[in-house]
C-alpha cells in the first residue's frame, strides 16, 4: 500500500528541506530529544492543530490532521483533498507511535536500518499498525509521551517532516 497523495505540490509543500534527502537515524532521534514540551493542555492541542491547519491551507496540502493525549482525541481536522483513507493511516501511525514511543517514520526507518521492513518483522498486523511517515510522539518533561501528533495525505517523508516543522515553530525552536 503507497502513501501519496498529488506529487504536483512535493516542492511548495516543504521548502525547507530537500526531499530526496533521507534523515539519519541520529537526526530523527534529535528531533524527538529537540522537540519537547514543558506541558500539553487542551489548550495546546488546539493551537497546535490551528497551526497545521493555517500551514496546510496556505500550502494546499490535501491532509488529515488530528492530535491525541492519553487516549482522547484533542483535536482533528480534515481539509479539501484529504480522504476516509487518510484517516484510516492516522489511526495506524498513531497505534505505532503510543506502542514504540516514537515517531512512526523513525520506527520504519529503524527496521529499514537493520535490512528489513516493519511490516515483515515487527510482527504486528498491518492493518493496525503502520511505521510510515506523520505521526510524531507528544513528549512532557519528565513526563514522557503523553500522546501523538498526526499528519496524513502526503507521501510519508513530507507528512513526517510537515509535523516537525510546524512542532518547531510551535515550541520556537530552529532546526
């Protein structure tokens, strides 16, 4: 199953950073001990998500957007090109990001690290669980993770990297 959405937009939807570049295991495990929060309200979930959506409405972005802390939905949104499906992957990136503790797209690449794929071997159905791109783990201070932010409609490295983009600016901290 493909992750994609309209390749026309792949350039305007990430000007930062370069798509064909593929993080390292360490840059991704910095962003997660990068982008943390000193808490997370209602509050937060909702200006977080407002976030997302003010970014994906000024690039077009056909996504899905939703945000969960402790089991509750906070926040969820769905924009003009986005689908069912989309919410069908956010279910899944999420279920791996509250089983491992971390980003969907740094779980798959940890498996990709080792020569193999998620789905052969981590042994968990994948109409469940999907170690793809979009979901990054709400952390607290000295708290841990608490929830997970989620982006689903583009394809997997850009729905990671839209989520990280808009954590930064969020928690006003550069790459």
């Amino acid at each position: 199953m493909t992750h994609k959405s309209n390749p026309s937009h792949s350039q305007e939807l990430t000007p930062k950073f370069h798509p064909e570049l593929t993080p390292s295991l360490e840059e991704l495990e910095q962003q997660e001990r990068r982008l943390v929060f000193r808490q997370f309200t209602h509050d937060d979930a909702w200006a977080l998500g407002s976030l997302l959506v003010g970014m994906a409405r000024e690039r077009q972005a056909p996504v899905a957007i939703d945000i969960h802390r402790a089991g509750q939905q906070l926040f969820h949104a769905a924009l003009p090109g986005s689908a069912p499906d989309n919410d069908a992957w956010i279910e899944r990136k999420r279920r791996v990001v509250e089983r491992y503790g971390s980003a969907s797209y740094l779980v798959g690449a940890r498996f990709r690290a080792k020569g193999t794929t998620f789905e052969e071997s981590s042994r968990l159905d994948p109409d469940t669980y999907a170690a793809h791109g979009g979901s990054f783990p709400i952390t607290v201070e000295g708290v841990g993770v608490i929830g997970a932010v989620t982006v689903s409609g583009l394809p997997q490295l850009q729905d990671h990297r839209f989520v990280v983009e808009a954590l930064e600016e969020f928690l006003g901290k550069d790459r």
